[in-house]
C-alpha cells in the first residue's frame, strides 16, 4: 500500500494507538517514545497535511505502515 497526504492529527493519533506517549512537548514540538525505540520529534500542527515522503520517514523512525492510518 502506498503513502498518501494524510492530516498530522491522524498520524499523531496512529503513533499512540501503536504504543507512543508523550513525554514532553512544547509548542508544537512534541517528543514522543516507546520502549525499543529512540525518541522521535513530531512537530506539526494538527491541522498540517503530511505528504508521502515525509510519511515515509516518519515509518522509518516508528515502525508506522500505511494500513494503520
């Protein structure tokens, strides 16, 4: 399945039900972890549109797949 320009507020959302929390956050800025994996930095409003290239980097970093968005 391919990547497809999806709202920030829904990737953000796929990466809790997949076992993120936050453990900070300043503005926009939130560092989310998991156990096994490094901390990442999602910084997008809620309301931003997230290509499929940017899609694509954010599943290399979290282990996220098209199918759970």
């Amino acid at each position: 399945m391919e990547w497809r320009t999806v709202k920030a507020s829904r990737v953000l959302s796929a990466l809790m039900r997949q076992g993120w929390t936050l453990k900070r956050q300043r503005g926009s800025h939130r560092i989310l972890g998991k156990d096994g994996w490094s901390d990442i930095t999602f910084a997008f409003h809620d309301k931003e549109e997230i290509g499929p290239r940017m899609l694509s980097r954010i599943a290399k970093h979290t282990g996220l797949a098209p199918e759970n968005l």
